[in-house]
C-alpha cells in the first residue's frame, strides 16, 4: 500500500479532478460550507466575499477539518483565487495549489486544462501520492463513473418522486459521496435504492433547482413541507459533481479528464462564446424536461458568475411563461429558513 | 430621469458630449499658444476616444481590461474597456439613471457598479453597437461576465481570451496563439486586416511610450513629488487604451516635460507636501472635494496609484504576440495575491509613501477580496493602511462625512509618524 493510501486531500469546487485525487491514492474531500466554527474569515477575507469561501476559511481557521494531505483549489472565480490566497496564510493548514480553470470547452482550452491537470498530478505526488501513468488514471477514471452512475440512478429515483424524502437523501448522498471513500458511498446508493418505492404526493408541484452550493439536506426537506417536489436539480454541490467521464478508446485519460471537465453540464462561469448567456435556455429546456411547473434559483450571496447572469435567465425564463423564484443565500439554513415564506407563496401560486 | 440623464440619453448624444469635450479642450489649447497642462492633453485623447467609440464610423471592440489594444489599434478597430464607459458615466454625474436600469433589469446591488452601469448603458441605447467583443478572464469574473452579456444584448460575435495566471511552463505560447487567433477573429468580423508592418510601428509607439512613461514615473517618485494628486488619477490604466498611437507618445510627453520643469523649477505638486500616499486599485471616479481636502488641509498628496507602473518589458516588435501575452499576464491583479502584495510593497518603497488608502470598491471580489492580506503586506514595511468603504462609481452611495472623518483619523496618524 502507498503511503498516501487513505489520506485525504480537501478540495472545494466541483470542476476538481476527483478521478486524478484517486489515481495518486487519496480520498478527495469536499470542505463542505456547513459548520459551527466562528466567523472569522471577515479579518482576512472582504464582507462582499461568497459565504462559501468564507465557511471554507472559517473552518480551517477553527480548525474544524480532518488531516488533510494537501488542498486543490480551482481557479474557478475570483472569490475562490481569494480562498487560496487566505488559506496559506493559516497556520497549520494544509499545503495547496491553484489549478487554473479556462472558461470555454474549445479545443485549446482543453489542452492547456490538461497541462494544468498533469501539473496537479505532480503536486500530488509532492504531498505523498502516486503519480499516475495513463493505466492509473483510467482506474480512476473507472472508479469515478462507477460511482457517478450509481448516483445517476439514485438521482432519477429521486427525481422521480418514488423514494420517500428523496431530495434530502440525495443530498445526503452527495455530501457522502464528496467526503467519504466511494465505497463507502456506492454501499449506501445501493441501500437506498433497494429502499421500496413510494407513492408520489399528489399535490407536490414539480420544480426544477439551479444554483450553485446548496449541501444542507434539510433545505430540501423545507421545499418538501412548502409543497414542492424536486422534480429535477442543478447544483455544484449535487449532482454536477459526479458526471460520467467519458473517454476516446486509446486516447491520453489526461486530455479526455480535461475534455470531459470543460465539456460537462456548467456552472455558470463557463460558456460557450457563440452562444452567451445560453445558461437561461439551458435550464428552461430542463425544467420543461422534466415537467417543472416553475424553477427556483439558489445562489450563494455575491456570487458574481450566477449574479451576472440571472437577469438574462430571469428574461428568457419570464419570455416563455416559466415561473421563477431566486433565493440567496449564505450556505446555511437558516438564511434559506428566511425565505419560507416566499418558497410556499410561489408554490402556492403554481398549484 | 433627471436633465443629466436625459443629457446622456442615447449613444448620439454620448457622441455630442464627447466632441464637444474635444473641440472644448482643442480651442483651449490653441488659446494658450499650444501651451497645455499634461492632465488636458490626456483628457484631450480620452475626449477623442469617447468620440470615436460613439460615432458609428469606426469598426468597434468592446473588451476586457488586458486586451491588446495596441494590436486592435493597428488593425483599426476602435477598443476599449468597459468599464471606461463606467467610470465615465460617473464623472459625468449621470451614472445613476443607468445604474437603476440595470437594477430593474434584475442586476444584483451587490455585483460591482462599473458592470452594472455599463449593462444599464447599453440597455438604455447610451452604448454604441460594437463590432466584436473580447472578453478576458482577468482582471475579474464580474468583467467576463459583463462582456458576455453584452455580446448578447448586442448579438455580436464574442472572443474570449484566457490569460494564465503567470508566465510559468506553456503560458505565454498558449495565450500569444489566442492573440494570434483573436486577430484572425477580429479580421474575419471587421473585414480589417492585420497589417504587419502596421502592428511593428504600433509596438514600436508602444515601446515608447513604455520608455517616455517610465521617466514619468521615476519624476514622480521625487520628493516632493511634481505630480498633484488629480494629474496620474487613472493615468496607467486609461493609458492602455491608446497604445500603439502617436497620441499615447504625445501625452506621455507632456507629463514629463512637465514634471521635469516642475522638478527644475522646485515645485511640487502639492506645495509643502508632507504625507505621500499610496492608493490602491480604483480612484472614486465621481466628483467628490476628499484628493482637495488632502491637498489642502492636510499637505497630503496621492503620489502613486498601484496601476501606475510598468509591470511588463518593452515588446520585441519580432515577436509582438508574445510580448504582448506577457504584458496581459503581468497585470497585478492577475495571479496569486503575493504578485500583488509584492508590487504594492515596491511602489510604497519606491515612491516612499507615508501610508495606503484602499478604498475597497464594493461588488469587487477579486479586488477587496485581497484587503486583508495587502494591509498585512504592507504593515510589514511599514505602510499603514487604511481600508475605506466605498462604491467607486455609484456617487448616491457616498458618504462624504464618514469617508472623511476616516481619512481625517488616518492622516493625522500619519501626521505623527516619522517620514519613510
């Protein structure tokens, strides 16, 4: 056994090679927003910074966080460049590197993603891992899609309607997923998918969910007592994490991860430049997709990748009839608490 | 909306505002003998270019804060960043009546309000109809984001260029093939070439100015300094727009012949300057008495803006696209905040500044997302700093009696500390 076998290496965002962290032989784990550390990362981090990466230093400042070999970053916002910078200046905080992430999917976007990601695999190796060949990495690659497709399967349970408190255990289930071994995860997957089959709540209004970092399970449970079902959602902390990578047969696993990354189901700060701001058609094909009567947003307050553009999908939302709800907030409850009020007179309006 | 506002109203009367800026200046200087102060000739070109931008004659780019505008300059495209158009609006005191519009549209209070006035421009028909767009993934994402909404609104063709956050490994190749793709993008959509010969005199008047632009700096670091604090407000930045011209050379010029003579003749900027201050990123761009009340009240004089320097090398006009993907990557705010700390850091040591004012501009993350770790930065050469809370644009959120009172405090801390 490696000696970085077991060992964990924290990441926060969901463009994060996570088949690569398992290839060197460690576990990846997502520093979740959620905790009860004090608020501290105002003295080094601005007021107008996204609660999430704000939750992120406060952990590391209270040092509410396992043994952590090393810590990816991804260059995916200028808030998350910010994290960075404050996390190296934490005493005692684990190493970290910058990966740098292009916002377009074109082809030398790609490769240039690719160069960032051979470079993780040598930071990886730095922090006591293995470095992987092309073998390697396609056992992580496979490792990964296994259990990207065991959550797929939960997930269309869940959007179904058929699993009893669905939406909170898939989320569960994600937060497993990103801070557990995948075997530990595809064990419970498994568990809830024998769970027996429920009927679907008649009076539930469908919905579909977008944003970005929404990890606590009871939120979903609060759409659920405000009348609504989930028919289907969007979020960096869901199911964006765990897309299937695909690869060409005999093609470099580096190029086809770097591919498979840009190339996946976005956030709102990658786009395609020939068709801009397409992020508002995108989620009403999706929401129509599944039947939704309206859609809900959830961001992160002063997230400016989503703020920048939620007036456009607000237009191309209202312009073809589509209801729709944006909440902020700052990753807790209680902020998403607030807004009861409003989730239940939109759900009420869509009956 | 207000007289101001409907002053503004449409790009035909942003093209009246700007030309009559320009015939305004052009005759004051022809009345003082062809004698002008450098701030006029510089506001003389910033008049030309807002001309341009909205005459509907010139092919158009809007685009990205590190956009090689020298490049752009030499295909004859017309460029700019957008946020120019932000920082205009505000000085001009009409920025409100676009910031409310893009408000009502849906745009966030918390985003950064260059952008949101830029989108509540074009939405309200007071930004011209570009050809293209280029968008850059530094200095922020709010830019980008912007950019991106705009090539909506104006259905028109949008190049992205991903700047690397350093020069390490492949970076600088990779974004020199961008440039060069950019250009053939740029051609493909304006019908305008890149002439050769064009871009080398472009890079060589670049080059210049590099050369003429550093001295002005170095004069600026004398003590006193000749410079007041108002001659270099936005100086560094609003200078990449006209690279590559004679006009940029021509400005340049100006402010060190003048520096050098004030310098001569023993006079400083600021008479009986006795606190040199360093200011960090954006000046408030409206009208506002506080740089006066420094001035006066205080001998206290804004010798540097973190902008205001050289951060790249003069381009070798046998490799222009190399050179210039350098100089997009050594924008300060580019990179890891050590980069930035460092320039900053360098700036207080070179200009001997007594203290730094980060005004913090709300909405911008990549900028007050630094705040803390700069005051540590500069604490350790010891540079106090004072951190301000302000919107640099929107004026109705100014509080003129708080930032006051907090820049009062500062200085008379200052005031007390022995000279650097």
């Amino acid at each position: 056994m490696n000696r970085a076998d077991n060992l964990r290496v924290g990441f926060a965002c969901a463009y994060t090679p996570l088949p690569l962290l398992v290839a060197a032989g460690f576990a990846p784990f997502r520093v979740l927003p959620m905790t009860e550390a004090p608020d501290h990362a105002g003295r080094i981090l601005h007021d107008n910074l996204c609660p999430h990466v704000k939750s992120i230093l406060d952990r590391a400042l209270a040092g509410d966080l396992p043994s952590l070999a090393g810590m990816v970053f991804m260059n995916s916002c200028d808030a998350m460049r910010r994290l960075y910078d404050a996390w190296r200046t934490v005493p005692g905080n684990a190493p970290a590197v910058l990966i740098d992430l292009p916002v377009t999917a074109d082809e030398a976007s790609s490769v240039f993603f690719t160069g960032e990601l051979r470079r993780l695999a040598g930071v990886l190796e730095t922090w006591g891992g293995r470095t992987p060949g092309a073998e390697e990495l396609q056992r992580g690659i496979g490792v990964y899609n296994a259990l990207a497709s065991r959550l797929r399967a939960l997930t269309r349970r869940v959007d179904s309607g058929m699993l009893a408190d669905g939406p909170a255990l898939l989320q569960e289930t994600f937060n497993l997923a990103s801070t557990s071994s995948f075997d530990e995860t595809a064990a419970f997957v498994q568990k809830l998918l024998a769970e027996p089959a429920q009927e679907r709540a008649p009076d539930a209004v469908p919905l579909y969910l977008f944003g970005n970092v929404l990890p606590d399970p009871e939120a979903f449970r609060l759409f659920a007592a405000c009348g609504a079902r989930i028919a289907a959602s969007d979020l960096c902390s869901g199911t964006r994490l765990f897309q299937k990578v695909e690869l060409d047969a005999g093609g470099d696993p580096y190029a086809g991860l770097a591919a498979a990354l840009l190339g996946r189901k976005p956030c709102a700060r990658t786009f395609d430049p020939s068709r801009p701001v397409r992020i508002g058609e995108e989620i009403l094909d999706q929401a129509r997709a599944v039947g939704a009567r309206g859609v809900i947003g959830h961001t992160v307050k002063f997230c400016d990748p989503f703020l920048a553009r939620l007036a456009t999908v607000r237009r191309t939302l209202q312009e073809a009839g589509m209801p729709f709800l944006v909440l902020e907030g700052d990753c807790t409850l209680r902020s998403i608490g607030q807004q009861r009020t409003r989730i239940e007179a939109f759900v009420e309006m869509l009956r | 909306m207000d007289k101001k506002g409907m002053r503004f109203r449409g790009a035909s009367m942003m093209f009246q505002f700007f030309q009559e800026m320009e015939q305004g200046i052009d005759a004051s200087i022809r009345a003082g003998g062809g004698h002008a102060s450098p701030r006029k000739r510089y506001t003389l070109e910033v008049a030309r270019l807002g001309r341009r931008l909205y005459s509907g004659r010139d092919k158009l780019a809007w685009c990205g804060v590190v956009a090689p505008f020298d490049l752009l300059n030499a295909m004859g495209v017309t460029s700019c960043f957008v946020e120019f158009v932000g920082a205009m609006l505000a000085s001009t005191g009409t920025v409100g009546t676009f910031i409310e519009a893009a408000d009502h549209l849906g745009y966030s209070s918390d985003a950064c309000s260059f952008h949101r006035s830029v989108l509540g421009a074009a939405m309200q028909n007071a930004m011209p109809v570009p050809d293209v767009l280029i968008g850059t993934t530094n200095p922020c994402s709010g830019g980008l984001a912007v950019i991106e909404n705009l090539a909506r609104h104006f259905s028109k063709p949008l190049f992205i260029l991903h700047i690397p956050q350093d020069e390490s490994g492949g970076n600088v190749p990779y974004l020199a093939d961008q440039i060069r793709r950019m250009a053939r993008f740029v051609t493909d959509h304006t019908g305008l070439p890149l002439d050769q010969e064009r871009l080398r005199r472009s890079i060589e008047n670049t080059n210049r100015v590099h050369a003429i632009g550093s001295e002005v700096y170095e004069l600026a670091r004398h003590v006193p300094s000749p410079a007041t604090s108002r001659d270099l407000n936005n100086f560094g930045i609003v200078m990449a727009l006209f690279l590559g011209s004679e006009g940029a050379i021509e400005v340049a010029e100006a402010y060190r012949d003048a520096f050098r003579e004030r310098i001569a003749s023993g006079k400083g900027g600021v008479p009986g300057e006795k606190v040199r201050l360093l200011w960090i990123q954006n000046r408030m761009q409206f009208r506002h008495p506080l740089e006066k009340m420094l001035e006066e009240e205080y001998r206290a004089s804004i010798v540097i803006d973190e902008l205001n320097d050289f951060n790249w090398n003069p381009i070798d006009p046998d490799e222009p696209f190399e050179g210039l993907a350098r100089r997009s990557i050594a924008i300060p705010f580019n990179g890891t905040v050590e980069t930035r700390v460092a320039h900053l850091q360098k700036l207080a040591r070179q200009y001997k500044v007594h203290g730094a004012v980060n005004p913090c501009n709300w909405g911008c993350r990549q900028g007050t997302g630094a705040r803390g770790l700069i005051e540590v930065g500069l604490k350790e050469i010891g540079v106090p700093v004072l951190n301000l809370e302000v919107d640099c644009v929107d004026d109705r959120k100014f509080t003129e009696g708080q930032v006051r009172t907090r820049l009062e405090a500062f200085l008379e801390m200052l005031e007390s500390r022995p000279s650097p």
